[in-house]
C-alpha cells in the first residue's frame, strides 16, 4: 500500500472527530482518489487548508459507536511518526495542506500511542522546522509529562470526553474512566498553564484546549452536555467544545440505534456560544421536560420571547450585556452599535439598518427612543 493509500484510509472517517469549524475540501492526489482536506477556521479567524488525520486506525479498544473499534472487520493502516512526517511535509511543500489535526487509535497502550503523537509532532517541529499550525489529540490515559510535552509542541490540544457523565461514558467506551483518562488530562492542561511559564512553549504560550461529546448515542440529554461543557469552562479552560451527532455504523455493537437529528447538535451549538460569548447561563435556556434544548426554536430567541417582547431593549442607553441578550446581534454588531452610540444619539433605524447593525430578527426586541421599529417605519 502506498503513502498515499494509507492516508486514504487514515482520513476518509474523519468526519467523526469535530476540530477547528471545517467545511470538505478534497484536494485531487496525483493519479490517485482525493485526500480529504479541510477548509478549517482557526481560533484566531484565519482560514487555512488543515489535513485531518490519524497516525494509524489500528485499536485494541471496543468503543460501541467507533468504526475503528478492534473487533471490526475492517482496512486499517498506520504510519510511523518518521513516515508521516516526510509524507506531511511534501503536502505542506506543495501547498496541498498549510495546517494539521493528529489524532490516532490506541494500540499497544495510550502511553507508547501518545509516544508515537509527539514524536511526529516533535520531528515536524525540529527536523523540518514545521511553523505551521498543530492540533495534537491527547490520548485517554496519558500520562502528565506527555501532555507537558504536547503543549510544547502544539497550538491546539483536545481530549475527547464523549459523554457528560460516567454512566453514559459507560454506554459508549466502557474501556475508558472518565476521571482518569479523559478529565485528568484537561486538568493537567489547566494547571501547567496556570503555574508554568510558556516561554519554551511553540511560539511563547500555551495552546488552547478543547473537547468532543457524542450526541444521542447514551441517552444523555442536553442538559448533561452543558452542564459538563460549562463546568469544564470554568474550571479546566477549554475554549471550545465540539458536538457529533450520533449516526450509527455498521458493524458497531450500536448499528441498530437511531441517528441523533442535526438539529439537536446545532442547537447545543447556538447554546455553547451563549454561554461562551453571551453571558447566559445554563439557568437561562430553555428545555423540554426531557432535558433537551427545544428543537423548533433557537435557545437565544426562546429567552428573548419570554423577557424582551413585553419589554424591548432600548438601544439608545442599553448596556452591552443587555445588547447581547437580543436576537440578532452578536459581539461585533453591539461594539458596532455602542461605538456609534459614542459619537452620536441613535435615531434613525435606516441607518442602522444600512450599517448592518441590526436585523429583520431584532425588530421585535428593540426600541429607539421609546419606538419600535414595527410602529416608527416599515423596514423588515
């Protein structure tokens, strides 16, 4: 098999592991299928070509949703970390990829897996001086002087928690501790960043940190997810958490289970950013007795609805916090409007609306000096 055969296969399931916001891009191989690359937007807003990929697809686990899990019949491949690395950089030298997210199978253990990840990441790094940007998987189960390494080396790290609790952890990875392996890991991260310089780290600080839940394979519910999520913002410094919707494969102890809707996913998406970026809390969103978010309406509107439409925001003296609790701005629309609001008293909708600053979904939830948008003129 060749290089480029191997890649194939170490890419073509990588859908399942959520990373940076990705959109499919697959870049044509010389006389070959299409590897898979992403069109990735990183933390900082710059948009490059990332190959996603692990190191090899070979597991000794038996997760009961992985299309990797040991007792499935399927075509595996693997890389050593000198192989990969000359393959990488020829893709990189040729403007095929720019970024990288490595991730792998366990095999032989989390610890020498975990090796096998930083000695690629380490080789990228030295020997052909790779400055481009590295998401490094953290295995569960690896040790604390690994994930030291890792930071050194890496712009971004990710543990995948899978599930919010234990007993769910139990449904989908009964192999896997979910204090041990996976939450240990993140609290590491945290606490070298808190107590150690960054100096020798890739580029003077520390990498960001993120997570992964699967959604609806466990019966969790939303709740579970963002109660988790929110938990490990505060305490262990996640920026970001990825949510992947259960879809069954075939061959998986959970073939037979139905798929999570997308929609469900997307939700739990609009909620992270509301409590990341918006200032709400998990008290302030809306579940159905299930304790799931409400499909058929986004969780920032479901608010507004109950506490903005008997009382509009008044965007003339609002606060931001107040601002941002409104459908339709976000973070640059408000500093857009609360700039404005410093060089002159807003009094034409007309105006804002031109400038982009509000939306035909703000309408209902605003006032300027004392009027709707509904009553003073017809703009939506």
């Amino acid at each position: 098999m060749s290089d480029i055969e191997r890649l194939e296969l170490l890419t073509n399931q990588m859908h399942l592991e959520p990373a940076e916001d990705c959109h499919l891009n697959p870049l044509p191989a010389e006389g070959r299928e299409a590897i898979t690359v992403k069109n990735a937007i990183m933390p900082n807003g710059r948009k490059i070509k990332l190959l996603k990929t692990l190191l090899s697809s070979y597991c000794e686990n038996n997760c009961r949703y992985c299309p990797f899990r040991a007792q499935r019949d399927m075509a595996r491949a693997a890389f050593t970390p000198d192989e990969f690395a000359r393959l990488f950089d020829s893709l990189y030298k040729s403007g095929f990829v720019e970024g990288i997210f490595l991730s792998s199978s366990i095999y032989d253990g989390a610890i020498k897996t975990q090796d096998q990840l930083l000695d690629t990441a380490a080789i990228l790094r030295d020997r052909y001086q790779f400055k481009g940007y590295l998401h490094l998987k953290i295995m569960p189960g690896a040790e604390r002087a690994q994930v030291e390494r890792a930071m050194l080396l890496a712009d971004r790290l990710s543990v995948n928690l899978e599930a919010p609790h234990s007993e769910a952890l139990a449904v989908l990875a009964p192999q896997k501790d979910l204090e041990s392996d996976l939450l240990a890991p993140l609290k590491w991260i945290q606490e070298i960043r808190s107590s150690k310089s960054p100096a020798h780290a890739w580029k003077g600080k520390w990498p960001s940190s993120t997570t992964q839940f699967v959604v609806g394979a466990a019966e969790e519910t939303d709740l579970d997810i963002l109660s988790t999520t929110a938990y490990l913002f505060k305490n262990s410094g996640i920026t970001r958490a990825y949510y992947s919707s259960f879809n069954p494969i075939q061959g998986t102890p959970l073939e037979n289970k139905q798929p999570s809707p997308a929609l469900r996913e997307f939700r739990l998406y609009q909620a992270f950013f509301l409590l990341r970026d918006y200032g709400f809390t998990l008290e302030d969103l809306n579940y159905h007795t299930s304790g799931n978010l409400l499909l058929n309406k986004d969780p920032k509107t479901s608010w507004a609805d109950q506490h903005l439409l008997h009382q509009p925001v008044e965007i003339n003296i609002a606060p931001r916090e107040q601002l941002l609790r409104v459908p339709g701005l976000g973070p640059k629309r408000v500093d857009g409007i609360l700039h404005l609001r410093r060089v002159e008293r807003l009094n034409s909708y007309n105006k804002l609306k031109n400038l982009r600053l509000i939306t035909e979904k703000t309408a209902p939830y605003i006032l300027l000096n004392g009027k709707s948008p509904s009553r003073q003129l017809r703009l939506f």
